[in-house]
C-alpha cells in the first residue's frame, strides 16, 4: 500500500511548499530535542518477546554519519513461525518528548513487502531519535529505539 514517497518535509520551508504539509519532524520539535540531548538522560527499553518481529535499519546503513539531507531511509521488518506482519500497528515516536510522529510519517512513507521506505528524509541537522514499535498476527510485539545524525 502506497502511502507517499516521502517522510518528511523542510520544517524550515512554509507548509504549502511541504508536499505533505506538515513536516514529519517541527524545527521546534528538533530543537526542543537537541536541549534534552546535551543533558544525561535514562531511557527505559521493553524487552521484546520471544519470536517478536525484528526492527532492523537498513538504509542509511551508518546512521551515524549522515551528512547532508535529503536522505534515503529503509526499516526492514522480520517475522518469524508463520506470523504476518501488522503494518497497521506501526507506532512511530520522536524524542525524549515521545511526539507520536506516525501518521505523519505514513503520509510520506511506503510500506512494502515488510520494508517502510522513505526516499528522501529531509530533516532539521542535529541528533533525532525515533522509537519504532510494530505487531505481528500472534500479537507478539517490539520495539526499537533508532538515533540518526544529521549535519
């Protein structure tokens, strides 16, 4: 099911040159990001259960040295005894803040064959973090937390 091409608009351009509108990721959600992150934080993870889907970033393949935007993005998906994969429990949440950042991203994504796929990412520089939760047909679920950096 063909949602969109991409996940997130310029925050620093008006919502009418957006092609979605409005961006996936706010300047002011990034910014209010980049303060949490200069301060130690604790971040708690649930454990996911056994046979659970895997999350796996595929692209960017070091999301650790992104230099420039836009950038593509790929998250695999993996199912394991027979289950199918829920794309309709996907839950994406952005930042210490926990903005659920999902529809958003599903009006600029495509999600195919288990694979989310995002053509071009184009977001604000600076460190953004993304919780990633999904369910397979045994109800089994996981998440994953994903740090990109943008420069």
């Amino acid at each position: 099911m063909k949602l969109s091409t991409m996940l997130l608009c310029c925050s620093l351009l008006p919502p009418a040159l957006c092609r979605a509108g409005e961006p996936l990721i706010t300047l002011a959600e990034s910014q209010a990001e980049q303060a949490v992150l200069s301060r130690s934080i604790l971040i708690a993870k649930g454990v996911p259960q056994p046979g659970a889907p895997t999350i796996d970033l595929v692209e960017p393949a070091d999301p650790q040295n992104i230099a420039t935007t836009p950038f593509p993005v790929r998250v695999h998906f993996g199912t394991e005894g027979g289950a199918a994969l829920v794309p309709a429990s996907l839950q994406v949440y952005y930042g210490a803040f926990g903005i659920n950042i999902t529809d958003r991203l599903l009006k600029r994504a495509t999600f195919v064959q288990n694979e989310l796929r995002i053509d071009q990412a184009d977001v604000p520089s600076g460190k953004h973090r993304l919780l990633l939760k999904i369910q397979d047909s045994n109800n089994r679920s996981n998440e994953k937390l994903l740090t990109l950096v943008v420069k």
